[in-house]
C-alpha cells in the first residue's frame, strides 16, 4: 500500500537524496498532516499498542502518591509546575491528580502538557477540564520554577540517527529508494562520521538519541537551578552497548518500519545509561534506573492492588491481580522488567521515593 507519506518521502529522497533516520522518523510520527499521531488515538484495543495508565488505575495513583512524596521533599512549594511529557489520553494525570488530592488536599499544581496531537490534546482535556492544564508544543515553553516532570513511554518516540561500522569507520545508516522507486529501503551513507571514534566489531549498528539527551540535558539545568525531579518510565536497556532496536508497531503487532509510513508508531529502546550520563553532566542526581515492577512495587502496588479488592466483586478482584501481574511480570506478557524506571533530581532531595525499598 502507497501511504499519502510514501509520496512526500519519495519525493523529498529523489530530490535531496537518501534521509538520516532521525528525519523519517520526525515525519512518520509529527508530519502536520500525514503524521502518526497527527491523525489517530494509537492507544487501547482499537489502537495500535496499550501503555501503563490505561492498564490500570494503579499505575496513575501510584505516581501521584510519587509526586504528593516528592514535593513534600522539596519543601511543599506553592509554585510547583506539574508537568507530563507525551500524556497520551491524560489517564495517568487524571489518576495522579485524583490520589494527589487525597494525598495532600490543599495542594492544587498548574498543570501544563507537552502534546502535538491534535487528536490527543482532545481526549486530555476532556479528561482534564477541570484542571484547566496548559498546553505546550515543547518544554521550552514551560514556566519558570520548580518543577515535577513525569515521563511514560516519551523518550522511546523521539527520533535518533543510527550508524553503523564499516572497514571505513562509522557510516550513517540512510533510508533511500528500491531501484525502482517503488519502496523504501535501508542503505549507508558514502563516506564516515570522523567525529565518531567508538570501538567496535564490523557490522554492529550504534543509536545516537540526540533529542531525548537534549531534552535531558535542558530539564535537569532547569531542575538543578530551580529544584525539582523528572520521572521517566519507558523500555530501553540500563548499560552502554551495540544493536538495532529501532521497530514498528501497527495493530499490537510488530511490523515493517519502512513500510507504511505514517501508519504505523515507531521507536527504539531508551539508553537510560545516556539519558543518565547527560543529567549529571548537568549536576543533576540520577535515581536508579530500576525495573518497572520493583518501581511500583516500593511504591505500594501490592497494598493499592489489595484495598482494590476488598468488597469487589469475583470478576473484578480479576481484573486487578491481572493488571498487577501485566505491570510487574517479566516475560512476553508483563512489563516488569522490559520498562525501566529513572529519577533526575535536585542533588539537595533525599532519594526519590520508589527507587529504595518501601
């Protein structure tokens, strides 16, 4: 099938050459008009993939018990910009903010959203009206002052460039064109990066995040300067290393990443130890990073998980020891393992709660 994408991809390749995959990427998934999440609600059963929040409740009031904890810890200040990067439906805010209320009742944050989905920042505010939270394209528009930041399934989005050693050194890994235009297809550029002097065997490919380290980079002087903490969940791997995590997902099922452009969500693993790297050369503090099921497990999720189901009926005690076994199995079915939990702190907080035993 030839996406309205395909078209625009292949026009721009035939005229300026083969694309870093950093740039197909940016239009597969921002495009302004044929971008994947410019033009659907990817999330639930009818969508293409199922994040945390909309597994279950727990998960959201867990974070605002994380959040209700750590402003307590920078010392309750009034100004707080609560923020969520990439709020999908706004079911994780709206959960938050409904355990930070009992958590710390006479505490009302402004609320402010990084969202480019039009379709997206619908469904927010509906969720989220009552708050009357702000919107922002970016973080460079965020307020001044301290700040709480969380991040679930964000930085995996982001676009990266990707290279790969040759005998010549490390080339850029391109998309281009088939012979005879007709599909996209992986190639090399020419000539190596000379800036780029990592070791490794011939044939191994390297994914270089430049946005998400920016947006690390940024939060962190903001947060070491102005107090505060950023939480990020996501899957990714916790050490350095070589490989090609760059994948689709259409349907709940892998798929093609070059082959419906636009159709289809894209993302690679995060490297949390990057991510990490880029906060503390900030002089920011790095909690963890820590699986996903020990994570919310130091938060309380067996007790949330068992006053859930005192008076609930059979059906209903189900479906809660079934969110609680997806959130902290590993394996194919769970998420415990495969996500990663990671704090960015002000080096003057305590550790960030969730990241010690409870």
């Amino acid at each position: 099938m030839t996406t309205p994408l395909f078209v625009e991809i292949r026009d721009e390749i035939v005229e300026a050459g083969p694309m870093s995959l950093a740039r197909y990427m940016a239009l597969c998934l921002g495009h302004p008009i044929h971008g994947y999440y410019r033009t659907r609600d990817p999330l639930g059963a009818r969508g293409d993939f199922v994040t945390a929040p909309e597994i279950s409740q727990m998960f959201g009031e867990l974070i605002g018990i994380w959040i209700a904890v750590t402003w307590a810890s920078m010392g309750g200040p009034s100004d707080l910009v609560l923020t969520e990067l990439g709020p999908g439906r706004g079911t994780l805010m709206a959960d938050a903010l409904r355990a930070l209320g009992r958590a710390a009742p006479d505490f009302q944050p402004a609320v402010h959203l990084v969202e480019t989905s039009p379709l997206l920042r619908a469904a927010q505010a509906s969720r989220l009206g009552a708050v009357s939270p702000t919107w922002h394209d970016g973080i460079e528009t965020l307020p001044e002052g301290p700040m709480i930041v969380v991040a679930n399934e964000f930085f995996d989005a982001l676009p990266v460039r990707q290279f790969q050693r040759t005998e010549r050194g490390w080339c850029e890994r391109l998309v281009g064109l088939s012979p005879d235009g007709g599909r996209l297809t992986f190639g090399l550029a020419a000539e190596p990066d000379r800036e780029i002097s990592a070791q490794a065997p011939v044939g191994v490919l390297m994914t270089v995040p430049a946005p998400a380290l920016g947006i690390s980079r940024n939060l962190s002087r903001r947060i070491v300067a102005q107090g505060g903490a950023l939480l990020a969940i996501d899957y990714g791997h916790v050490r350095p290393g070589f490989g090609d995590t760059f994948q689709a997902v259409s349907a709940h099922r892998f798929a093609d990443p070059l082959l419906f452009p636009g159709e289809a969500d894209l993302t690679t693993h995060v490297d949390f130890a990057a991510l990490g790297r880029a906060a503390r050369g900030e002089g920011a503090r790095i909690d963890g990073p820590l699986d996903q099921g020990a994570f919310l497990l130091n938060l309380g999720l067996r007790q949330r998980a068992d006053r859930l189901k005192v008076g609930a009926s059979r059906a209903q005690a189900d479906a809660v020891d079934t969110a609680f076994h997806r959130l902290t199995a590993s394996g194919k079915r769970g998420m415990g393992s495969l996500f990663q939990a990671i704090g960015i702190a002000d080096p003057r907080l305590p550790v960030l709660s969730g990241f010690t035993p409870s």
